[in-house]
C-alpha cells in the first residue's frame, strides 16, 4: 500500500483484414505441421499463464492468512491510546512497532506493515509503522489521490462484516513488485479504530513463471525434435499421396470435361463451387464458379428464381429423403439459354450440397420440332385425302372467305364495333375448322387475329376502322393458306387440288347411266315406273349429297385432337340414326360448319379429366353421342355428352362481371333462362383464353347459323351428367 502503482495505459489493437487464399494439399500440410508446432509453443504460453494464475492466488491466500493473523494479534484498546506523534515514546507505541516487527520478519517476504486510521475530516494517517524501511511517522497523512477502492472499503467493517480486503492486482514501482493486503482493527467495545495494512514482494512469482516457462520451452523443443522426423515422413506420404490423388482427378475432370454435359454443384448459400465441367461454360454462356446459382440459370425470370430459391430452401429443412427427391422435381426441368435447351436434373449429395447435371437438348428439340411438323403435315395429308368432301367444302368457303366474303365486309358502311364481332365470329369458325384437318400455318394466324379483335372490342365506341383493317385483310391470311395447301401440292401433286371434290361412281351405275343417256338421246320415253329406273335416278339424285350420319362422324378427327390436346380421353363419336337422312351439303354448309364449336366445346368444357371422372365414379373415358331423327318437316338433331354439365354459378358470376346484368337481377333468373347467356358473345366459363376454346363467341355463331336457316336451339344440363344441344332443322 505504501507505494502505489502507475497506471496501466492499454493500446488498442488494429484490426487486421484476413485475406482469402487458396492452398494446396502440400501447402496445407505444411501448414498443419507449422500449426502444431506453434500450438506447443501456445500451449507452454498458456500453461505459464495458468501457473502464474495459481501462484497468484496461493499468494492472496497466503496475505489473508498474514493480515488475519495481524489483525488478531493486535491490542485495539491498546492501539487507540496512541493518537500523535508524542506517542512514539511511549510504551505501548514500542511494543505495538516491536508485534508489527516482529510480524513482518516472521512472514515471507513481507516488506511493510503499518497501521493507519481516518480522522474525522477525511484523511488517512499512519500510527503504528513496522516497515522494514521508509517507516512513516505517527500522524503522517497518506496522499487522497493513491487510495485505493479496496483500501477505503475496509474502513467500512463491523465486527459483524469484518472481510479482509486484498488489492486485485499486482502493482510494479521503483521499489519492487507488490501485492497489498488489509485488515480491520476493532477495540474490545467492537469500534473500528485502525487498520492493519501489509505489503507483500511478488518477485517471486515472476521468478517462478519465467523458471516454469523456460522448463516448458525446452520440454517442447524437445518434442519438436523428436517428431520433426515423422512429420517429415508424413509429409513425403502425403506428397505422394496429393500426387496421385491429383492425377485421378485430372483423369475424372478429364471424363467429365469430355462427357458432353454440365456438371457443377452449390451449397445451402446457393453460390456455385470453383468445381465443375468444362461443358457448363459453353452452355451457360459464363463462368459459372462464384456466382449464385439461381440468377446463372434464370437470369431476370423472377418467376422460376423465386420457385428455385423456396424449393431448394424446403429441400433443406427436410429429413424424409423421399420428399426431398419429390421437392426437387417440382424444380424446372429445362434451362433455356440463348438459343440452347438445356435439361437440368438436381442431386442432393452429401454435407448440404446439391449437384446440377445439364444435357443440351437442343438438337433433340429441333429433331421433336422437326417429327411433329412431319405429324401435322401427314395429318393434313391423311386428312384431306380421308375426308375429301369436307375438307374441299372447307377449303372453297375459306377460299371465298378471303376473295368476296372479306373483302365485302370491311368495305361495308357498319359501325367499326358490329364490323369487330363479325369479324371475331367469322375467324373463330374457321379458326377451329382448319384445326380439325390439322392446317398447321392459317390456324395460327387466326388465333392471333382473334386475339387483336378481342383488344379491339374493349375499345368501345372509341374503336376506328382503320384499327381493324391494320389488323386482317385478306394478303396476310392468303400467304399461310397457300403454305398450308403447298403442302398438300406437294405430296399429292397439284391435280389433287385443282380437282377438288370428285363424285365416284361404281361400274354398274356408270353403265345404267350411259344405257339412260344412249335412250334419252333417241328420242325414246323413260318409264320411271320401272324398277331399274327408279333405282338408278334415285342414287342420280343424291349424288351430291351427304347422308346426316357422315356429316357428324366427320367431327370425330376434331374431337379427338383437342381431347390428345387437352389430355383427357373420349370415346369414337357415336351416331344414332341419320344414315337414311341425306342432305343438300350448300345448303347446310354455314350450320355444320359452326357445329365445330359444339364439339370443341364439348371437349373443352364438359368432359372431365380421367382423374376427375374417376373421383366421380365414371368412366374415365367419355362420351359424345348424337341422336338424328326426321319429325314432320323438321330435323330432330342432338348432341349430348356425359360430362360435367354446365356450372351455372360460374354463368351467373360470368354475366355480372361483364356487365350484362346486376347481381340481382341474375338471381332472379331461372336456370333455364340463364343457360342462354352461354350463346352470348364474350361469355365463357373458361378461365384461360387457348387455340380451343375461351374466347365466347363459339356458341354464339351456333346459334346464328341455327337461326340464318330457319332452325331452333336449345340446351338442357345436368351437373355431374352432362348436357346436350338441342337443335330443330328445317328439312331441306
């Protein structure tokens, strides 16, 4: 306590920023046997550390025992009779030196012992001072600036609370190295009077920590020595070792390089490793090592981003590995860079990481693309040839279309918003009629028309004529027309068009017909009563004409096209009656033409799913069947499925958010009243707008052709059965 210590200035240290290195297999083992020889010398550093700790605290253990020892020798009444420095002489002042003294020789290395009290104003002065040297006079006042916290506090004891108080630290002056201790002094009236105060030399911890450390140095230089020579020896193996390890990968790399596909892998933080093919450069178009891995495959499609970011994030917070492998294959399969198809198949390896193998497909793809114009061109092929009476019936009133029909409406005077939906009706039939023979150029073009005329009419009274004719006119649709039938000139020669629709007659009524003609031309009468004759003017005359049966069987291609389309399954056309009932083909074009819209909407809308057929306890195959049957002068036609029905909500839902009425007038509509909407144009109940089906206007060009001969429509449904339409033709 006497001689205070300085303090202890603490320099702040810099921060160093660690630099990223890449080492070797040989590096790195050179490195761990540097590190274990730097963890010795570590270790005898913290070993030293933990000594001088212990040596420390034996030595505070040791002052407590002294000062306790002191504090009990000592007379308190005695001690308070001494209060100036005329004390000194005194007897009981000299026996009171002589205990501290001989207190002070008698304990190890003990240099000061002294006795100091507070006055009543605040200072602290010394009374009894045992010192071996220096000694303080009585009364001599001890600076306020060197007390310390410990040494103020122990003026506070009580005989209740009478702790002894020793400095926490080991202080260093001019003098030596000091570890102060106090304890208090209380008279037999249990008042505090003094304190006891010793000042103990550290030196000898020092001395023994720098004898600990020394020991502990040699001891490990001389394991250094000793394992030097193995660590040599496991440093030549693990060369070896590097050697050919390095050599099998460059082998691998070199098999994985020359494989043709893209193989690198990632981990949780979704950056690419500095390992991978050298195929992923060329069809990633980057180096792909550093980068994360989701922008590397989808650059600015947030869409497929996000989706890759969430799976692989599930994938990570799952044990079951079957969902796991499941989660992966809800990732995209395909990677589309530039003008390569890449297929991605995602591995989950082990430690967190995954594996992404990429095959450029793109030759694949251009192959498929290739087979399936192929398809459709046979199709159209196959198709034409097949059904040649339809397919030329198509084509002259396309044909038509383009040259008169057209060109007529857009040079009529009608308002640019009734010129829009003609137009919209118009091209949504033969829309679909090309795509029942598989036209594969015009079909297209349609659809995009369409899709600008159904822009067009959300414009309201603010649509121009000049806004439709930038859109269609009859040169942009011959073009794709002509392609399509070059295709057919092509492949059948071009008689086969020029020819067009051919009558084919048997060798028999060829013969009857010449016998008929060579009579007429000699003037002879025919007797129409005969048989024969009958017979044969009978087939003369229905010649030109298609029986009703073979008119709905032609819808047969078309259904199953879009159903292969849709991916459902429906059954052969099934035709009731009408074999018998034979009609003019000119006179009905326009309505059996529009039937398209029946059929294709029966696919689209009414039959179900094989999966939802199934849940509903149906046959997952469904099924079309038309009945025909002549009553009176009238054409009974229906066609019926055994599908979904109509959904009538959706129609309700529908009809208000068009516009066409409010939410209350619809409910009080009858269904019967509001299953008339569905030959409204722009109402559907289709939610997404396809080349089959979506746009609403289909049904409502049924009924306008029904109507433009003289006929009647109506529609029955029944949820979860199916529905039919409901035709009466006039006989013509």
């Amino acid at each position: 306590m006497k001689k205070i210590p300085a303090d202890i200035q603490k320099v702040p240290r810099r921060n160093k920023t660690a630099k990223t290195k890449k080492y070797t297999v040989t590096s790195i083992t050179y490195s761990l046997c540097g590190l274990t020889m730097m963890g010795i010398l570590i270790l005898t550093v913290v070993t030293s550390i933990q000594v001088d700790r212990f040596l420390r605290d034996e030595l505070r253990l040791r002052i407590h025992d002294v000062v306790t020892m002191m504090a009990k020798e000592i007379d308190g009444d005695l001690h308070s009779k001494i209060q100036t420095v005329e004390d000194d002489t005194k007897e009981s002042y000299i026996k009171l030196v002589s205990k501290l003294w001989d207190m002070r020789e008698h304990g190890t290395e003990i240099a000061n012992a002294y006795t100091m009290r507070k006055l009543d104003n605040g200072n602290f002065v010394f009374v009894v001072d045992g010192s071996k040297k220096d000694v303080n006079a009585t009364g001599d006042i001890y600076p306020s600036e060197e007390i310390t916290e410990e040494f103020a506090s122990v003026f506070n004891a009580t005989p209740e609370n009478n702790e002894i108080h020793i400095e926490p630290e080991i202080y260093t002056d001019d003098w030596g190295v000091w570890l102060s201790a106090y304890a208090p002094i209380f008279t037999s009236s249990g008042k505090l009077d003094a304190v006891v105060g010793i000042d103990v030399s550290a030196k000898s911890i020092r001395e023994h920590q720098l004898q600990y450390i020394f020991t502990i140095f040699i001891a490990s230089l001389v394991v250094i020595l000793i394992t030097l020579p193995f660590v040599f020896r496991l440093m030549n193996f693990i060369r070896a070792m590097t050697t050919e390890l390095e050599r099998a990968n460059k082998d691998f790399r070199s098999l994985l390089d020359n494989s043709g596909q893209g193989f690198l892998s990632f981990g949780t933080n979704l950056i690419i490793d500095n390992e991978y093919s050298r195929a992923c450069e060329s069809m990633l178009g980057e180096i792909p090592a550093g980068k994360y891995a989701a922008e590397v495959f989808f650059h600015d499609d947030k869409t497929k981003t996000d989706l890759f970011n969430t799976i692989i994030s599930s994938v990570q917070n799952e044990t079951d590995e079957f969902v796991r492998e499941n989660m992966l294959s809800l990732l995209p399969a395909e990677i589309q860079h530039n003008e390569l198809i890449l297929k991605a198949e995602y591995k989950i390896l082990e430690h967190d990481k995954f594996m992404v193998v990429l095959t450029d497909i793109t030759q694949e793809r251009q192959i498929a693309a290739m087979l399936d114009k192929e398809r459709l061109h046979l199709e159209l092929i196959v198709l034409a040839i097949s059904d040649s009476r339809n397919f030329f019936d198509l084509v002259e009133a396309f044909r038509k279309f383009l040259s008169q029909e057209l060109p007529q409406m857009l040079s009529d005077s009608m308002s640019p918003q009734i010129l829009a939906k003609e137009l919209y009706r118009e091209i949504h039939t033969y829309k679909g009629l090309l795509n029942q023979f598989s036209f594969p150029n015009t079909p297209k073009i349609l659809h995009e028309i369409e899709s600008h005329l159904s822009n067009l009419l959300t414009l309201g009274d603010t649509l121009t004529y000049q806004q439709i004719t930038d859109i269609i006119s009859s040169g942009m649709l011959q073009i794709p027309f002509n392609e399509d039938l070059s295709i057919l000139s092509k492949a059948l020669g071009d008689k086969f068009l020029a020819h067009g629709e051919s009558i084919v007659l048997t060798c028999e009524q060829a013969l009857q017909m010449e016998k008929l003609a060579y009579r007429l031309l000699c003037g002879e009468a025919v007797d129409t009563s005969i048989s024969e004759v009958r017979k044969l003017l009978n087939e003369i005359s229905t010649l030109r004409k298609v029986s009703f049966k073979d008119v709905l069987m032609g819808f047969n291609g078309l259904v199953q096209q879009a159903a292969e389309r849709m991916e459902k399954e429906v059954a052969p056309i099934v035709v009731k009656g009408g074999s018998d009932i034979w009609i003019d083909p000119c006179a009905y074009q326009a309505f059996l033409r529009s039937l398209v819209h029946v059929f294709r909407n029966t696919v689209a809308h009414g039959i179900e799913s094989p999966e939802v057929r199934w849940e509903m306890d149906k046959d997952e195959v469904g099924k079309i069947t038309c009945y025909v049957a002549i009553v009176g002068d009238a054409i009974k036609l229906t066609i019926a499925d055994d599908g979904a029905g109509i959904n009538l909500e959706a129609l309700r839902e529908k009809v208000i958010t068009a516009g066409i009425y409010t939410a209350d007038e619809v409910a009080a509509f009858s269904d019967e009243e509001i299953i008339k909407f569905i030959f409204m144009d722009n109402v559907s109940t289709q939610q997404e707008v396809t080349e089959l089906a979506g746009r609403g206007v289909g049904l409502a060009a049924v009924l306008n052709e029904t109507k433009n001969i003289g006929g009647d429509l109506t529609v029955k449904t029944v949820v979860g059965q199916g529905t039919q339409f409901l035709f009466t033709l006039p006989l013509q």
